[in-house]
C-alpha cells in the first residue's frame, strides 16, 4: 500500500508530458486568437502571452471562480497536477533561455565592440539605475507607509520592465523566501503592462519622430553591407569546419547543441555554489550577511554560456554551435517560461495590491519615455532616436521589443543602430535586465534597507548621467550620411 501511495501520489513523468502538451495546444489557440484579433497584430503582443492569458481564463482563477463548487469545473479546465507542474516550470526553463544568449555568438576584440556601444552602454544603463531609483522612492515615500508593501516592492520596476516575463517569474521564488510572496505575482502583471505601453508608447513616439524629422536614418542610403537585424549568413569556413567535426558523430544537432546548453548550466550552477560557499567562509556565516544565497541560477548561466563559448572557441570546436538552433531551443524555453508563468498568476494578489500596482507601472512609463525624449539626444551622439528607442522599447519589454521598435524607424538598418544595440547587451545583460544585480537586488533590500539601496542606485544612476552626457555624448557628430 505505501508503494501505491507513493506511485499515485508523487512525481509522475506523465504529469509533466501532458502539461507541456497542453501548453503546446494553449501556444497554438494563442496563435490563432492573434491572427483573428488585430489588435493583437497592431500591438505586436507574442502568441505566448495570449496563450498564457488563455490559460489563466480557463484555470482555476478565472473559470473556476465562475462556476459552483459542485461544478466539475470549479477547478477550472486543468488537473492540479497540471497547474504544479506549470508553477515550476518558470524556473526552471529560464535558466535555459539566459544559457543561450551568447552561446555561438562570435565576440569581437573587446576594445571594438566597446568603441560601437559605449553610448548605447551609457543610455541603457541609465535607465535601468533610472527604474531603480523612481521605484525604490515610490516604495519609501508611498508604498510601505501607506499601503504596507514590502521595501523589496521599490525593486520590481527593474524585474519585470528590463527583465520582462522570463526574469520575473525566474525571480518569483527568491521573492517568497524574502518574505514578499506577492512580488512574483506584481513582477508579472507588470511585465505585461511593460510590454504593451513600450509597444504602444514605441509607435506614439515614432511617429512623433517621423513629423519632427528627428529620424535622420529616412534620409540616408541602406548600407549594402550592414547585417539586417541578427540575419547573418555564416562564413563558408565555418560551414566547411562543422561539415568536417560533425561526419562522424553520429547525433543530431539539436541534441549536440542542447549538450553546450545543459554545460553551460552546469558551469553557471558550480559557479554559483563556489560564489555560496565563499560568502559562508566570510561575511555570510553564522548570524552574518547573506547576498548570494538568494541569487537565482539563470544569470549564472547566462556567464556560464559565455564561459562554454570561449572554451569551444579555445579549442576550435565552437563550429560544433549554431547560433540560429540557440535561438530557437531559447525561444521554445521563453515560450514555456512566458506560458506557465502568466497561467500561474494569483489575480488576488493583483487585486488585493491594484492601486500600488498602477503606480508602479504608471511611474516606470514615465521614466522611460521622459529619459528617452530629455536625455537620449544628449547622450546618444549619432542617430540619437533610432538608438534610444530600441533601449526604451528593451528597458519597458523585452529585447524583442527594443529590435521590433528599431525596425519601425529603421527598417532598412541605416543607421547602423543595431549592430550597436545588440553589442550593447554584452555589458548589459549580465548586470542588470535580469542579470546579477536584478538578481541580487532584493536581497541588498533586506540586507541593506531601502534607503541603503536608494543610496546605491542612486551613485551608479548619476555615473552612468555623467559618462553619457560627459563622455559618450560629446564624440562628435559625423556628417549626415556617414551613418
């Protein structure tokens, strides 16, 4: 009897198949309802949200609230099996996406890619030290006082605008063990809020730019030789060099590339246990400080994929990766991550926090499209409004967003903009947009208080002011048409 207790009421393989089944089913009715809805289509909102929001309606929290506790639906349309599995699936699969980043990414000379993205590095930062700062005073003067919010609450502008869906809900168990269960919930309800006003508050700005004449990229000629938008044909040497690596194994490439991304989260998670058991021999032990205890494991794969990167590089095996199978096997783990993370929402604690909520969302939009009109042509020396939307299009979504913004002003890549945004991310991602120190930066709010933090944000926020407009934002102008 104990065994058949156990086999019926412990982990079942199945469980987890047909959830992810039904989150397949779910992505596809999402893509449908997109192609009927075009308002969907005009707001560029990604089938999975659609899907995820499908999936909250028909869950527990939507249907089952309608229906009568004697109605088999009163649980909604999903087994609670199913549900658990989606409550842990968020964490998991984002360890995926951050590992694929800059897996097959080829990295050029340091001191190059820094000459092309140090003003990019300049605004985008700003931002993000920006949301810090107007949320953790939002928290201080408001949210704790009046309406008795966690301090932790003044962190989650940051989360969910620069870290989007995935970092969100990667962060949602980090947020309960800190005392503040509803944060997951907030993170991921304002996630969505960010990415539709970046999309809506993108295409307001655009055109406002189109009758200002502030698109200086319209009036020049396409660079024939500029990459479109990360499409890259690869070089026949690296062709020819995975040609000879591969004839003899006999294993397929999505599975030998799914290997480089298991390494590199391997690598990321005996980093992260190194980074622990250090800070137990130091300033954590007993009755001490702990940070990186708290830390998620996804930003540590994110430097652990660039770790396997450099390794296959070394020993002339990085052919072995396709960047374009990355992509795909991170944007299958985004879907996931998107899905079960938006069908697991609490809509109560969204409702019991709906005023603290809109203020978080109503001040994180107003920081970013104010930076983007008062600072982005002070810091950005060339093409100052193609480059600063596609930061306020990440900073309010995802980099999804930032490129689909880009290509609304600069379809033709004339400005050369996206080569710099997307070197950019290499000393962005791994410290803020959901990497160390979004990670981190809850547990500095318990350790160190709210206004400790403010403090901190505070000094990085005026660095980054002063290297834009001191620094990056003098270079000078290149005549137009040298874009």
């Amino acid at each position: 009897m104990p065994l058949l207790f156990a086999a019926t009421t412990g982990f079942q393989l199945s469980d987890a198949f047909f959830a992810f089944v039904i989150a397949a089913i779910l992505l596809l009715l999402g893509r449908v309802i997109r192609q009927k809805l075009q308002i969907l289509r005009q707001l560029y909102i990604p089938s999975s949200i659609v899907a995820g929001l499908l999936a909250l309606l028909l869950g527990p929290q939507v249907l089952g609230q309608l229906m009568s506790p004697e109605s088999p639906l009163a649980e909604g349309l999903f087994a609670p099996t199913i549900l658990q599995v989606w409550r842990e699936s968020p964490g998991v699969f984002i360890n995926v996406v951050f590992a694929t980043l800059f897996l097959g990414e080829i990295l050029p000379a340091p001191r190059e890619i820094w000459r092309k993205a140090a003003p990019q590095v300049a605004f985008g930062q700003t931002l993000a030290w920006g949301q810090y700062v107007v949320g953790l005073l939002l928290g201080l003067l408001v949210l704790t006082p009046v309406f008795g919010l966690s301090p932790i609450a003044g962190t989650l502008i940051e989360i969910a605008f620069e870290g989007g869906h995935g970092t969100a809900a990667g962060m949602a168990d980090t947020l309960t063990e800190l005392g503040f269960p509803e944060g997951g919930d907030l993170a991921l309800g304002l996630a969505t809020i960010g990415i539709v006003s970046g999309i809506v508050s993108g295409i307001v700005l655009a055109n406002w730019g189109r009758r200002k004449g502030l698109i200086r990229s319209a009036r020049l000629e396409p660079d024939a030789t500029a990459e479109v938008y990360g499409v890259e044909r690869e070089h026949p040497d690296v062709l020819a060099a995975r040609k000879r690596l591969t004839s003899d194994l006999l294993i397929d490439p999505i599975s030998l590339n799914l290997g480089f991304v298991g390494l590199a989260i391997a690598f990321g998670w005996l980093i992260l246990e190194a980074l622990k058991a250090f800070e137990q021999l130091t300033w954590g032990g007993e009755g001490g400080v702990t940070i990186l205890g708290y830390i998620p494991l996804f930003p540590m794969a994110l430097v652990g994929g660039i770790l396997v990167q450099l390794l296959l590089r070394r020993l002339r095996l990085d052919p072995l990766v396709m960047r374009s199978l990355m992509e795909r096997i991170g944007g299958v783990a985004l879907d996931i991550t998107i899905i079960t993370a938006l069908a697991s929402i609490s809509l109560t604690a969204l409702g019991a926090n709906l005023v603290p909520f809109a203020l978080l969302a109503l001040l994180g939009i107003t920081w970013n499209v104010l930076a983007f009109i008062i600072l982005a042509p002070k810091m950005l020396p060339e093409f100052w409004f193609e480059r600063g939307l596609g930061d306020v299009g990440q900073s309010m979504g995802v980099t999804a967003t930032g490129i689909l913004l880009l290509r609304m002003v600069d379809p033709q890549n004339r400005s050369g903009a996206f080569e710099s945004f997307a070197y950019k991310q290499l000393f962005f991602e791994p410290i803020v947009g959901g990497g160390l120190f979004t990670a981190a930066a809850p547990v500095l709010v318990v350790q160190l208080g709210a206004v400790g933090t403010l403090l901190l944000t505070s000094g990085l926020l005026l660095f980054w002011l002063a290297f834009g407009l001191l620094v990056t934002g003098r270079r000078s102008r290149r005549p137009l048409g040298e874009g």
